[in-house]
C-alpha cells in the first residue's frame, strides 16, 4: 500500500513539471517569433494606410528606392534615378518612406535626450 501511494505522489509532481514546461516554451515561442513577427504585421499595415504623395522617397521590400511619379488606389509608380526608370509596384511592397524614418529616427533620439529643467 505503502508503495502505490508513493508512486502516484511521485507522477503527480511530473505533471505539474511537464505543464510548467509547457507553459515556459510557449513563453519562448510567444517572445522570439509571435511577438516580432506581430511588430512587422504593424508596421506593415502603418505603410499601407499612409498616405503617399507625388515626389515622397520610398523604399521598397527588394531594396529599390526612388521618387513616387503616380498612386493609384492600390499601386505605385516611382523613378529610380537620374536614368528616369519608371517601376511599378503594389503598395504593399513599400518597406519605408523617407517620411517615416525620419519620423522615427526623431523618436529615437528624442528618446535619448534628457529633460532639463
């Protein structure tokens, strides 16, 4: 008798353990790649829903920058450089505008600065 009580209180303890590791690798999962990845969707959406005007610089997700020449409701049409190279692209492909990372490096480095009074 003595044996099976001291064997069902030894299961019952690995239980709890394997849930706890359950619950610490969802924490690892939900930190390195929901998370992130969830930043990005954000962002991403952010880009979608500026408004983008003619002559604003942009970059796309390939890495091609230039200058907006057309906007449609979906897509965007932008010169590349001196040559005149005239790409077409959807808007989600834009990675950033020129406005963006200077509103964003503005935020950062407001970040830094101290108050002084």
């Amino acid at each position: 008798m003595n044996l099976i009580l001291t064997g069902a209180s030894s299961t019952a303890g690995a239980g709890g353990s394997t849930i706890l590791m359950l619950v610490l690798m969802f924490a690892v999962f939900y930190f390195f790649f929901i998370r992130p990845e969830n930043k990005k969707k954000r962002k991403r959406l952010r880009i979608c829903a500026t408004p983008l005007s003619l002559g604003d610089e942009i970059t796309t997700i390939g890495g091609m920058t230039g200058k907006i020449v057309q906007v449609t409701e979906d897509t965007v049409t932008f010169e590349t450089g001196e040559d005149r190279v005239r790409i077409q692209i959807k808007k989600w492909g834009i990675s950033t505008t020129a406005k963006m990372e200077a509103a964003e490096a503005e935020a950062r480095s407001s970040k830094g600065k101290k108050k002084v009074i």
